[in-house]
C-alpha cells in the first residue's frame, strides 16, 4: 500500500473529507473560529507526522503555507487540537480510520495526478536492454 509523503496533500484529502461528513460547528453558539473541517485536518496531519498537539502547532505557525491550504486565518493553539481530538475522534470510533483513509487518497491522489503528466511512480525496472 502507497502512503503520501506530502503533508499538503493529506491536509487537502482531509480538509476535502470532513467538509463532505462534518457540520461546520459543532453547535450553534459555538465560537466559529475554526471550523471542524479545519480541526480535523489539523489532527490529521497531526498524526500523518507522528507529532504531539505542540509540534503540530509550531508546525503550522512556522509555515504559513501550509495553514493557508485549510484556510486558516490564525493558528488554533495546541489546547483546542486537542479538546477537538477528544471532541471529534473520541465520539465517532470510525474518525480514526478517516486519518488513515485521508493518506490513502492522498498517495492515489498523487499517483493520478504523476501518471496524467506522463510519469510513472512505479520503481524503475531494473532490466536493461
């Protein structure tokens, strides 16, 4: 099985994901600050690069780029990612395997995306002729 090794891609995969399964608020007096699609991809690239809810933040602070691919206008700090984790993993059992489906769609993504443009991501033969 191919795996993205881009975290923009997963970031979109998952971004793309919880904006078709998830309301944008969890509840009607929320703070609408970050919406959930946004947390969501937020931890899922959390756990794409196997970092803590601080090491994705500092991440996403340090590359604006990145936050921009979700549409984020401030950094969530690392407390809400992880109030959101509990919120949004912990309630539905099936969110975790989301994480997991979002890096597969990214690698099948990239895969279309490289053979459209006439490259082949599979290894090189080794037979000469």
């Amino acid at each position: 099985m191919k795996t993205s090794k881009s975290p923009r891609k997963v970031l979109q995969v998952a971004y793309a994901l919880a904006r078709e399964a998830l309301s944008p608020y969890a509840h009607q007096f929320s703070p609408k600050k970050f919406t959930q699609h946004q947390l969501f991809a937020c931890l899922a690239l959390k756990d794409f690069l196997k970092l803590d809810y601080r090491g994705v933040w500092q991440l996403l602070l340090d590359t604006p780029d990145l936050s921009a691919v979700i549409e984020l206008t401030s950094v969530p700090h690392w407390t809400t990612l992880q109030k959101a984790a509990d919120r949004l993993l912990k309630k539905t059992p099936q969110s975790a395997s989301w994480i997991r489906r979002c890096t597969r769609l990214a690698a099948r993504e990239s895969s279309a995306a490289e053979r459209a443009k006439g490259r082949s991501t599979a290894p090189a033969s080794r037979r000469t002729t």
